[in-house]
C-alpha cells in the first residue's frame, strides 16, 4: 500500500507541475461574471474552458504543456485582454472604466518582458525612421542633434538579447519576427530581402511555436506577395510539396493559405485549394475540417444554416428560418463600416420595392457599441440584430464572413441563390435599381 500511495503521488506531483493557472484580477464595478480562455492555432482563436468570476478574480487552470498567445473574453461587455504563455503561471490586473479595459498590469515576469519588447518595437518601427529624417538638417554639434543622435542609436540597438532557455516563446516570437515580417526585413536592399525558400524551410522545420505564435497568417501573405501575382499557383504548390498536405502542419497551413484567399477574393485560388482539401484522402485535421464546413455553410446551392435571434427588431420571428418570404436579402455588416454607410442607405431607398416583391431582408450587425447600433438601425425597418461582440459574433465563422458589408440571397427554402458583392447587384438581381 505505501509503494502505490508514493507512485500515486509522484503522479499526482508531475501532473501539477504540467499545468499551469491563468489569474484574471478586475476592480469591484467590473460587472462581466463570465470569462473564457483561448489559445491560438495559426490564426484561430481555440476555446479552452468557460469560467465565472468570484470576487472579481477569474482563474483558469491550464492542464497541458503550452507556449504562445493566448487570451481571456468577456462575451457580455466584449471586452479581450490579450497575453502570452510561456509553461508558467500567468497573473494579469485590468484597469476597468465605463466598463471597458482601459489598462493591463502584467504580473509575471514573462508578459511583463513581452510587454516592454513589443513598446519598444513599435517605437523602433514607427518612431525611428522619422527621427533618421529629422536628423539630416540638423548637425551632430548641436544639442539638438546629439540629443537626436543619442535616441537613434538607443532605438537602433538591441534593447537587451532575450535568454532562449528562459524565455523560449518570446526569443523565438522576437527573433523569427524580426526576421522575416518587421520593416527591417522589407528593405530595398535586395541582398537582405528574406527569400521564399528561406520561409518555406523556416515553416517546415519550426516547431509547435509556430502555429500558437501569431507569426504564421502574416508569415504567409509575406510568402505570396514575395512571388508575385502572376505566380501564386506555384508558389503555394511549392510550399505545400515540401509540408506534405498530409500533415498536420501541412493541414493548418492550407487552411490558412484558403482563409487568406477568401479575405482577399481570390476565388480562382480558394476554390483550387478547397477542392485539393476536399480530395485529400488521410485523416484532416480539426482546423482544416472548420474551414471547409465554414465555407461550405456559405456555398451557392447551399442551405444557409438557421441562426437563433437574440433580440431582433420588427419581426415576431425566433429564428432566421421562422421568416417567411420568397427571397431573403442576408447582410452583416457594421455601424462603424464606412461602405455600409455609403450601401445601406441605398437598400432603404428601394426597401418598400422589395417588400412589394415580398422579399425580406435580415441584417446581422457586428457591432460592439449598444448605442451606436441603437442609433443606426432606427431607421432601418427590415429585421435588425446583433451579439455586440464584433468579430467575436457566432455567426462570423457560421457564415464565413470576412468583410463588411456581405450579402447572401436566399430562396423560400432559405437556399443560397446568389452571393453579391455589392448593394448594386443586389438590387440589380431583383430588378429594383
């Protein structure tokens, strides 16, 4: 009986020591009870775990071993304090107001460091190139020059070499930044213009940091702009040749790669790779399985699939499937979108034409501000609703949304007819221009 209680809690021990606590403080009128925590793939936010606060404290106990970003969400006020992990306790204390964040004290030692590297990373990016400027017109002799002479070359000097074995996740986030995406890296001197092939071995020999680092979404579009427009097909097929598309990172990396044409309208290419994915035969990766059913939901020929109403306005309706008309007009879109400002007013000026026609229209908002939507969608008398979480709403991976404003045309049946990319071929189709 001794030896099994000593391996059990040696056990238990090594278990403790492979996990790690996330600590969330917030002053007393902070009013959000819920939080939830995410890592990161690549560029998507994956859930962890849901917790309530108590005594305005939130502590998330993290099981496995993780280095990268991560972030805590508070769905009710919308707020996200963003932050990295590093295998150790992390400890973070916002600074509330009208209850948004307004300040975040990092309490460890490793987001306190990362802190202090990403101010002084922006400072060298955007503040050193103008001080560089500044000082051609003014002498070296001069009080003014030696002072600007003294900041360049504080700027210009590395603000302190991080210690790997310390710190692995922010030598390597620093390191492979610098390198291959900060503006050091895009100089008109050719000689020091990080190459393809330089991005392509860097991506298939890196390890997990990889995908939990933010680095690999910018890291790609580097990669295609560095080939040129004419030759995206070949350098993607380069680039997935050497991952394998049968690998997991060689998986997240087409997922990517299709996520980042869809954004762009590149159809041509998001439909080629999405067809590569469809086809693959091997055992696809969560993250893969995502994109494809998030573009699938949104495929002509389609069933759009059926949202849930949180509090929409002028409908009786509990769900976009409840609403009965011929057509449907779907739009997302935001009342801090500029184009929205310039389309919607258009789709209210012929809104009776259309109701003549007995098409509905259902606007899906992605704002964050309860006032300014308030505001906005009083003159809208088509079916308004909104999450009031931004980009952070449900139905922006439901739906596959990557801009706003977007459009989606459904039949009675709430089938995809048609996908405008404008108000004007919206009322174009239905005749109403």
């Amino acid at each position: 009986m001794k030896k099994i209680y000593t391996l059990s809690a040696v056990l238990a021990a090594f278990a403790l020591q492979a996990q790690f606590t996330v600590t969330i403080q917030t002053p007393a009128e902070f009013k959000d009870q819920d939080a939830i925590l995410y890592t990161l793939n690549g560029s998507k936010d994956i859930i962890v775990t849901k917790e309530q606060g108590k005594n305005n404290v939130w502590m998330f106990k993290y099981p496995n071993n993780y280095m990268g970003m991560m972030k805590v969400y508070f769905p009710s006020s919308n707020n996200t304090v963003n932050f990295i992990s590093e295998n150790k306790d992390v400890s973070l204390k916002l600074d509330i107001q009208n209850n948004k964040i307004k300040d975040v004290a990092y309490l460890d030692e490793a987001n306190e460091l990362m802190s202090k590297q990403q101010e002084g990373s922006q400072k060298k990016e955007l503040i050193l190139p103008a001080l560089t400027q500044i000082k051609e017109y003014y002498k070296d002799n001069t009080d003014f020059g030696k002072a600007l002479k003294t900041e360049i070359d504080r700027l210009s000097g590395n603000s302190g070499a991080i210690d790997a074995s310390k710190h692995p996740f922010i030598s390597y986030y620093n390191t492979n930044y610098s390198k291959f995406l900060s503006n050091s890296s895009n100089q008109s001197d050719q000689s020091k213009k990080v190459n393809q092939d330089e991005v392509i071995n860097f991506i298939d020999k890196s390890g997990d940091m990889l995908e939990t680092s933010s680095l690999l979404r910018p890291l790609l579009v580097a990669y295609l702009n560095s080939g040129g427009n004419a030759n995206v097909t070949g350098s993607v097929d380069k680039l997935l040749d050497r991952l394998k598309v049968e690998t997991p990172r060689g998986q997240t990396v087409l997922s990517e790669l299709i996520d980042i044409f869809d954004a762009y309208q590149m159809d041509e290419f998001k439909n080629k790779y999405i067809t590569l994915a469809k086809n693959l035969k091997c055992t696809i990766t969560d993250r893969l399985a995502s994109t494809l059913k998030s573009n699938a939901n949104a495929e002509l020929g389609s069933v759009f699939p059926n949202y849930k109403f949180q509090s929409a306005t002028n409908t009786t309706a509990k769900s976009l499937h409840e609403v009965k008309a011929d057509k449907k007009i779907i739009v997302f879109w935001s009342s801090t979108c500029s184009h929205c400002e310039n389309e919607l007013p258009k789709l209210l000026n012929k809104y009776n034409d259309l109701k003549g026609k007995n098409v509905q229209v259902i606007a899906l908002s992605l704002d964050v501000d309860k006032n300014s939507y308030s505001k906005k969608i009083a003159a809208f008398p088509w079916i308004n609703d909104t999450e009031l979480r931004g980009w952070n709403s449900s139905y922006v991976d439901t739906y596959n949304v990557h801009a706003t404003p977007t459009y989606f045309i459904l039949d009675a049946n709430n089938k995809i007819i048609n996908k405008p990319e404008h108000v004007g071929n919206v009322l174009e189709y239905f005749n109403v221009k």
